[in-house]
C-alpha cells in the first residue's frame, strides 16, 4: 500500500522513477519487489558518512 501511494505521489509530480535501498540478504523483499517489477541496480555502490569523519567534513566547508 505505502508504495503503490509513493508510485502515486510520483506520477502526480512527473517523477520519472522510485528508488529505495534493500540489504542484499533480505531474500523474501527482494523476491517482493520483483514481483512489482522493480530491477536491482547492481552496479551502483551506497556510501555513507558518520560519527568523526562527518564533522571532518563539514568542517571543511568553513575552511
């Protein structure tokens, strides 16, 4: 339900896609979303920034 709103919400403001992160060992989801026709986008890699090196970095911004 939650995302057949979100494709909703997407066509209304002419998104041209949805995307969501899943953990790669979360079987039963992936077989979910694959049903719906979503398609997995193996080559893209997520990064993340936190705890010290996130202050690091906006501390850069006022350098």
């Amino acid at each position: 339900m939650m995302l057949s709103f979100l494709a909703k919400l997407c066509i209304e403001r002419n998104c041209g896609r949805l995307e969501w992160w899943c953990l790669d060992w979360n079987t039963p989801s992936i077989g979910f979303y694959k049903k719906m026709g979503a398609v997995a986008m193996d080559e893209w890699t997520v990064y993340r920034v936190a705890g010290d090196a996130l202050v690091k970095l906006a501390e850069k911004f006022d350098e």
